[in-house]
C-alpha cells in the first residue's frame, strides 16, 4: 500500500507541475467567467446558453488535460526508463498502472473544482438583455488569479519551490476564497445572502463531467501504454465524437436488434449519458441523485474495462 500511495502521491505532483496543466485551469476557469459576461441576444435564453458553453468548455478541458497528462504520466516515464527503474523494485505493473491512474484522477479533480467554482460563479453573473455585466464579481475573480499567480512566483524566488505547483494550489484555494467574498456581495455592490443567484444543479452536472474526465483519462492511460502523445491524442478524439454521436450512430440500430450496432453502442462510451446540460432549463427540477448514483456506477464499470485493457497492453511492453 506504501508503494501505491508513493507512486500515486508522485503522479500527482508531477501532473500539478506541468505547466500545460496550469495554463489549461487559467485559461478554462478565466474563459467560462468571461462567457458569462457577454451579451448573446438570446431571447430570454442567454443563462442557459451560458450554463450550455461553460459546461461544454469544461469537458473540452478536461479531455485535454486527461490525454497530456496520461501521456506525461505514462509515455514519457517509458521513454526516459523511469518506469523500468520504478518495475525494478517490488513493484507490480498492475500496481504501478493503478497508482498512476489515482493520481490521474486526484489531478484531474483539481482542474473539474477549480472550473466547477468558475461554473457556479457563471451561473450568478449571467443575465439577459435587461441585465448587465457583474463587474465586481468578474474583478473580484481576476484578482484572485492575479493573487495566486503572485503567490506562486513569491515562493518560487524566495523560498525557491517549483512555480507551477505551488500556483496551480494557490489557484484552488484562491479561486475558493474569490467564490465565497462574491457571493456575500451583490451585483450592486450590497452585502447579500450567500449564493443569491446561484444555480447549484450544476454541481451535479459538474459531477457528471468530472466522471467523464476519468472515463478519458481510463482510456489515455490505456493507448499511452502503446502510443505516442499524439496518437493518444487522436484516438481519444474519435473515441470522443463517436461517443457523442453513438445514440444516433448505433443506439437506434441496437434496439432495432442489430447485433453489430449493439456490440459497438456497448464499446463506445456514451457521454450523452453524462452531459444533462437540458435538466438545468428554468422549470426543471434538476439531476436527480439516483441518476447521479447510476453514473457513478457506469463510469467504475468503464474505467475498470479501460484500466484492464491497459493492464494487457502494458504487460508485455518492452521498457528497455
């Protein structure tokens, strides 16, 4: 168990300390507020489509980030003879590709929290053609980067520590601090009950993309065993579009009982499964637990698959 959590605690680290990583969370979290902050003469629909585009910005990120990650975590290690160093001790590789999945995840939970906080904040700033733009909280927000990139930059020339772990850390907390001193201030600049204007369904739907994020980091480890970054890159694309689309590509051919149609909708995630951007519409009583409990369970069920196909690929791979 100590080995699992060394290697699972370094993995962690080493994602945090991609600069990519940080540019993805900065650039993420900094557009989906700016979304909220434009007018989109949409009809009286212009929070939902804000509520629609930062959701969708957050799933692009996080399958990003779930492709370079893997293949730093993976690939590269393969390539410079970390992993044969690490497999050279009482180590398993099943082990060792089980911790680097959990730190995967952890690494990819602090990217989904830092643009959940940027969600939420959207949700608040969003308004319709007789609204404006929630200047205080949009400052407020970009203050907090600027704070935490100052604070990264502090410790990395006075107490010299690695800048870009230490600011994306500062950003999570930061980004926390931000969340909470907005929502007691009105759009006005009066003091207000905390989350006036809050939409908090999407918590839910944010947990949803979040289990999508681990079902493409299941599937990134797995082709990283094997592929290059950009190779990874491509096939989890097209395991992205087809996914999109595999309710209209073989769903209906499935229920019309066509064998091959069943085979590929069962393969192929379903990640309609996990976008439920319709159940935030005004009226709707948003996602319901049970539903939440369901996806939990398909995506354990698919990136278990993933992480045992990974196990095959990896198992006879030369490290040498």
């Amino acid at each position: 168990m100590r080995q699992f959590l060394t290697i699972a605690t370094n993995a962690f680290m080493e994602l945090i300390r991609q600069p990519i990583f940080l540019l993805l969370m900065t650039a993420s979290a900094l557009f989906i507020v700016f979304l909220s902050s434009i007018s989109y003469f949409g009809f009286g629909d212009d929070p939902k489509l804000v509520k629609d585009s930062v959701l969708a910005v957050m799933l692009l990120t996080g399958l990003l980030a779930s492709v370079l990650s893997a293949s730093n975590s993976v690939t590269r290690e393969i390539h410079a003879g970390t992993a044969l160093a690490v497999l050279a001790k009482p180590v398993g590789r099943a082990q060792f590709l089980l911790a680097k999945f959990a730190g995967l995840a952890a690494g990819l939970a602090v990217l989904a929290y830092v643009d959940l906080i940027a969600c939420l904040l959207a949700s608040r700033m969003a308004f319709d053609a007789y609204g404006d733009t929630d200047w205080i909280g949009l400052g407020l927000f970009f203050g907090c980067v600027l704070i935490a990139y100052g604070l990264g930059g502090f410790s990395n020339f006075f107490l010299r520590r690695p800048f870009v772990s230490d600011a994306v850390m500062a950003f999570a907390v930061m980004a926390t601090i931000g969340f909470v001193v907005i929502n007691f201030i009105s759009k006005e600049g009066k003091p207000q009950a905390f989350g006036e204007g809050i939409d908090w369904r999407m918590l839910s739907a944010a947990v949803l993309v979040l289990f999508a994020f681990w079902v493409l980091a299941g599937l990134a480890l797995a082709c990283s065993t094997r592929l290059e970054m950009i190779a990874t890159l491509a096939v989890c694309s097209g395991f992205f579009l087809l996914g999109l689309m595999s309710d209209y590509l073989f769903g209906r051919r499935a229920e019309a009982g066509s064998w091959w149609a069943h085979v590929f909708y069962g393969l192929l995630p379903n990640w309609q499964l996990l976008w439920m951007a319709d159940a935030l519409e005004e009226g709707k009583g948003g996602i319901p637990t049970r539903y939440l409990g369901t996806a939990c369970g398909y995506m354990v069920a698919y990136v278990g698959a993933a992480l045992a196909l990974a196990l095959c690929l990896f198992e006879d791979r030369e490290l040498t």
